[in-house]
C-alpha cells in the first residue's frame, strides 16, 4: 500500500487504476486534480487522470503511462 501512495502522490502515471478508498484517503481529486474517467460496477475502481480530460479510445492509450494500484 505505501508504494501505492507514493505512486499516485507523486503524479508518475497519466492514468491509474485504483480503489475508491485509495482516492479518497489522499483526496486526489481535489489535491492531484486527478478526475474519474470509468468505474466498475462489481469491482470500485476506476480510471484518473491528472492532466487532461482521458478519451476511451484505443489511440488515446497508445503513448501513456497505466499505474494499476
């Protein structure tokens, strides 16, 4: 868990899979600027992103970072 938060307090990745919980104990939203993109109904996680609005699309994806946390 520590390296999670690290790796999401620092901004590393462009996009991040993680636990709502997670986003909340560090308020990345508000702190990280970092916005829900999708969540999923059986499993809380959800795509961020701290610096652009993200597009579900295949040539989005192509050139950024993922952190899956």
């Amino acid at each position: 868990l520590a390296e999670q938060i690290e790796f999401l307090a620092k901004g590393i990745a462009d996009l991040i899979l993680t636990k709502d919980n997670i986003m909340s104990a560090l308020m990345a939203e508000s702190t990280h600027s970092y916005k829900p993109v999708i969540g999923y109904p059986a499993y809380s996680a959800f795509f961020i992103s701290n610096t652009e609005k993200p597009k579900l699309s295949k040539s989005y994806f192509l050139d950024k970072k993922i952190g899956l946390l």
